[in-house]
C-alpha cells in the first residue's frame, strides 16, 4: 500500500511538472520566438504568379539589404529558407563564403541569398536550414473541367483579386514597400486563396476534384511545417523564416497556433517601408 501511494504521488507530481510546461494561452512556458516573412522570389521561379525583379540590378540589392537591415533587429539565431532539407550542407557552406566576402559574385542569386544571407550576416546568425518538400499539384484543374459548380463565382474572384494586386504592385514605390505590402494579411489570406481555398469551389457534380488538388498544396505545406518542427531548436533560439509568401500565410496559421512558437508581428519591423 505505501509503494502504491508513493507511486500515485509521484504520477501526480509529474504531470504537475508538464502541465506547468503549458500556460494559461497554452502556450510553452518557453516558446521559441519566430519572426515568419513572406517574399516573391527574386530569382528564377516555376511558379504561375511571379514578380519581375532584376535580381542583378545594384539597386535592387541595396534596397533588399536595407530591408535585410530591418530584420536583423530580431537578432535571429537561426534561419529557416524554403530549399529542400537535402542541399543544407551546400547551403551552409555558401553562406560562410558569403560570410567572409559579402560582395561574393552569384550567377543566379534568389531571395535566399539576397535577403537571408544578408539578415544572418548582419544578425550574427550560425545556422541556416531548409524545410521545403516536394509535391506538384494541378492549380489550373479549373482547365480540364468545363462546367464546375461556381464557375462564375471562382472567374471572377481570381480576376478581380490577381488584378488588384497587380495594380498595388505597379504602384509600390520600391521593393521596400513591395515586401511591406505582401507580409499584410490581406495579402497573405488571399494567397491561401488563390493557391488552394478556392479550388474547393472547382468540382463536377459528385466530385471534388479541386479540393482534391487542394489537398496537395495543404499536404506540401504540413510537411514543411513538420520538418520545421523536426529541426534542434531550444528556447534560446530565434528564428527567421523565409519563403514564399503563400507558404507564410500557411505557417503564420499554425504559428500562432503552436504551443512551441511565439509568432512576432512582422510588420513592426517593416513599419518604415510602408
């Protein structure tokens, strides 16, 4: 009988012990604090929807380190880029050459290694890994469906949203400000939008079709999100992400969610971009 109560006070004391591990907002007594940026890519990109950006243009360069600047406030320890997890090792060592000659000549430079190289250099950062994963999915399945069910309804709103932001973009002072404007949330809510949401709105009858498609990019995104959450993190830790901005808007959700992470307001740090 006395082992036995010893042993309930200790189950009790122990999960006193974890429970006290999860505050009140359930979250980590000591989360790991994540300042999580969107950006169009500046290199080559694949993607339907992309930005015309001269990477090579000094110009160009000198505003993107003013905003790398901006970052490097955060003082992150680690840096988080969407490559996949495989080229870490190259990765790291391209940016110890960068680390020592800042003025390094790249071919074909990317946001990557205009922004994050610049933000880790400046921030002192050790580490940088990549979290990306590999899955295609059909966004244009709209194409091979002749009468889905709101067709009207999902014409437009892609129209009228692709145009308003074009438009915004057009009138964007610089980069500076283009980068301000696509960490909004407006922005952000409607990438999710754009890239899969509304695909739940494109099916025949009895079908899903595009919310199958959908699912992929959802599918994509909580890979991501699972290899960020495999990667030897501490308290001690903070991290900046960057990716493109629909894959922002994804992890921004489920940041805000996590009991590990304390998402920061990413605007703060942009405020004099706006």
């Amino acid at each position: 009988m006395y082992i036995k109560i010893i042993y309930l006070v200790m189950v009790y004391l122990f999960a006193q012990v974890t429970h006290a591990q999860i505050n009140k907002s359930f979250k980590s007594t000591d989360p790991i604090e994540v300042l999580n940026f969107g950006t169009f890519h500046m290199g080559f990109t694949s993607d339907a929807n992309s930005t015309e950006f001269d990477e090579h243009n000094s110009t160009n360069k000198a505003m993107v380190h003013e905003v790398a600047e901006a970052i490097a406030k955060f003082k992150p320890t680690v840096i988080i880029v969407e490559q996949l997890p495989q080229y870490d090792e190259g990765l790291n060592e391209l940016y110890q050459s960068y680390l020592k000659n800042p003025d390094l000549k790249m071919e074909n430079p990317n946001e990557i290694n205009l922004l994050a190289f610049e933000v880790g250099r400046l921030a002192g950062a050790k580490q940088f890994y990549g979290i990306d994963y590999s899955e295609g999915y059909n966004y244009m399945i709209n194409k091979s469906i002749p009468n889905y069910n709101d067709k009207d309804l999902f014409e437009d709103y892609m129209t009228a949203v692709i145009t308003i932001f074009d438009n915004k973009e057009k009138k964007s002072r610089d980069v500076k400000q283009m980068l301000y404007n696509t960490n909004t949330k407006e922005f952000l809510d409607a990438m999710i939008n754009l890239n899969a949401d509304m695909l739940t709105h494109v099916s025949s009858e009895g079908k899903a079709e595009g919310a199958d498609e959908a699912a992929k990019f959802y599918h994509r995104n909580l890979l991501m999100y699972s290899n960020l959450n495999q990667l030897p993190l501490t308290k001690d830790d903070r991290v900046f992400i960057l990716m493109g901005a629909t894959h922002t808007a994804f992890f921004n959700m489920w940041l805000e969610r996590s009991p590990k992470y304390q998402l920061v307001h990413t605007l703060d740090y942009l405020e004099q971009f706006k």
